[in-house]
C-alpha cells in the first residue's frame, strides 16, 4: 500500500502513538516538530490537556474563545517570534505506536472544541472531525478494531466499496 496520506501538513501536526489499552483507557505519546522528545500521556483526558497545550503554545491554530478557568484567566497574545522546527517531517512519519499510529491535523479551535483530519497510518485512511469528542471516537474505534478486529468497523473508517 503506497502511504499516500502520511503527510503533517500543518505546523501543529502531531503524530500520535498509542501504546497501551486498559480496559479501554488508552496510553501513549505523541511527537511535534518543535520537540525531539516525545509528550507522554496516560488516558486520553490528559492527552488532549497536553494537546491543547502544544496550540496554546504555538499559538495556532488561534483559539476561537479564550479558555475558561476557575482561577485567574490567562489571555493568549499573538506570537511575536516564530517557533523554530526541531524534527523533520520525515523524523516524525517514522515514529509509531504500539497498538496504533495516527497523524492529527487541528485545522481550527473554534466553539471550544478543535475541527481538523485525523490519518490512522496503519491503514492510510484519513478522515475529517468535526469535535474532539468525534476524533476520540475515531481513535478508539481504530484501537477496537486492531485489538478485536471480528467487530463491525466503525463506519467512518470504511470506504465507500465497502473495504476497511
């Protein structure tokens, strides 16, 4: 199969490893241009926390609303210095999860809630989220099916034709 989705295309675009499943609770690290050390998380909460925190950093894609907080509220400002790339697209493509690898693209954080593609490697599918809630889904779908794969596809994942 020629890996014709594998492509970060964005400056956000993190590679997502999944490594680990506890009775559904899913493990792992993810890797960004900016880092040559992996972000490890335990449990998608604390992944998406530590997602959220890359973009607050980078500062893109530019929130829609400012984050809100019990304590003191933080407001972004826009960055007055690039970030610099520290690993190659080539360098992140080559990383790859246990259980399961998927490159995120967040294309927009608007309605407190990011939108962007989602590519599973392992399969070279890619496909659009609308909600963090719906990328959750997608991931934990690919996850069900590699570690029970007699289950019915999530149906997002299927071609048209039909194939997984």
């Amino acid at each position: 199969m020629g890996k014709t989705q594998w492509y970060i295309g964005a400056p956000n675009g993190v590679v997502l490893c999944i490594n680990g499943s506890n009775e559904g609770d899913l493990s792992g690290v993810f890797y960004h241009s900016y880092s040559t050390e992996s972000v490890p998380f335990s449990g998608i909460g604390q992944m998406v926390l530590r997602m959220e925190k890359l973009y607050d950093y980078l500062r893109f894609p530019y929130p829609g609303t400012n984050s809100r907080t019990f304590g003191e509220e933080k407001k972004l400002t826009r960055m007055t210095e690039e970030r610099k790339k520290i690993m190659s697209d080539d360098a992140l493509l080559s990383k790859h999860g246990d259980i399961g690898t998927f490159i995120v693209r967040v294309q927009h954080r608007q309605n407190s809630s990011w939108q962007g593609r989602i590519t599973w490697m392992e399969e070279d599918k890619t496909v659009q989220f609308r909600s963090v809630w719906e990328m959750i889904k997608l991931i934990e779908s690919a996850v069900d099916l590699v570690s029970e794969p007699e289950e019915t596809p999530e149906e997002a994942w299927i071609d048209k034709d039909g194939q997984k």
